[in-house]
C-alpha cells in the first residue's frame, strides 16, 4: 500500500472538513475514500470481501494529494522551529543554514524538531523511520572539515553524518559537486551497455 497502509480514512476526511473545502470537493474525497471494499485473487480462488478501512488505492491519481494534505500539518511543525523544509509525498527534507561557530545548538534546534515531528506522526497514526532517515552536511571542503559532529541520535537511533544522499533519484554529496550523482548515471549506463553487448552480437550474426 505504500506511504497510505497507515492513514486512516476518517481523520482525512474530518482534516478536510476543519479546512472549509467546498462542499463539491469534499463530497468528491469523501466518495474516494469511503465505501470502497477488496478482494484477494490467489490461483484462481477469491477472499471474502473486506471493508478498506485503511490506505487509498496504490498508483491512484488523488493518492500522492491525499497524503500531501493529510501531512499538511508538518509544515507549521517544522517552520514553528525555524527550520526550512521540501515535501514531495511521503519524501520529506528538512534544512537549516548555520555558521560553524552555532552548529552544536543548530543541530538541537534540529532534533527539537524531530521529537515534535515524531510526536505528531504518532498521533496521526504515521511512523519516523530512523534507518531511513539521511543527515548530510552541505557546505565547502574548508567549512566541513571544520566540523566535528559526526553522529546524531534521531530518536532511539544514532544516525552518522553521510557523505551523500539520493533526493529524489539525484545523488547530491556534502560539497555539492554532483560527482556521486555523475558517477552513478555512468555506473547505471556501463551496466545497460553491458546487457545489450550480448544482443549486438546476435544481430550482427
């Protein structure tokens, strides 16, 4: 079900409701997500049909807008503590500039917010997962090396500072000069080239 296994149908809809979207719109999320009903085809044979209760269906055209509007509320979270953010679906970026001389309380600035982030998904049925989470520091050779944070403890979990991170399927590195992100398109590249190699020579045969 991906990002949605976790979403209820009804806050959604009261969400919507407490927003004063037109009655037209409502009515049509209403309909979407309501009063829909599932079955399991395995070798031939059908489950019982079941209520969906939970989650909207996988690939829908609302899906990503749904869940975009379910997680509004992180946006006051995170600007509450000074923090910037990108939200694309459930791919969530937060940053925050700082000079080398703060960076010790940026970084506690920056777990404040985790904490209340974390707090809030809880209640809104959703789950921070530490193991995916990414902390990257972004900055010249000379700023980095100055800097002596090499962990940060998200949640119960201590996540190292990573050199490089994919947003999005670009590979941005902590100097920003897309050299990761190049040598994976040449990685992916020489692999596709090799799989056609074996092709070729059938051809020219």
């Amino acid at each position: 079900m991906g990002p949605y296994v976790c979403t209820t149908l009804l806050p959604f809809l009261i969400i919507v409701s407490h927003r004063r979207a037109a009655s037209a719109t409502h009515l049509r999320y209403t309909s979407f997500v309501t009063g829909r009903s599932q079955q399991v085809a395995c070798k031939g044979q059908l489950s019982k049909t079941q209520l969906v209760q939970y989650g909207v269906p996988q690939g829908s055209v609302l899906g990503s807008v749904l869940f975009v509007m379910y997680t509004a509320e992180l946006s006051h979270i995170i600007t509450r503590h000074g923090l910037q953010f990108h939200q694309y679906a459930d791919d969530c970026q937060i940053y925050v500039s700082s000079p080398v001389g703060v960076v010790n309380s940026t970084v506690q600035q920056f777990l404040r917010c985790l904490h209340d982030v974390e707090v809030w998904m809880s209640a809104s049925r959703l789950r921070l997962n530490p193991s995916k989470t990414v902390v990257l520091w972004l900055g010249s050779r000379h700023v980095i090396d100055k800097l002596a944070i090499h962990e940060v403890q998200v949640l119960s979990s201590t996540v190292k500072i990573d050199s490089s991170a994919c947003d999005l399927g670009v590979v941005v590195d902590s100097r920003l000069t897309m050299s990761d992100h190049v040598a994976s398109v040449c990685r992916s590249a020489y692999y596709y080239l090799r799989q056609i190699r074996p092709i070729m020579q059938s051809l020219i045969r």
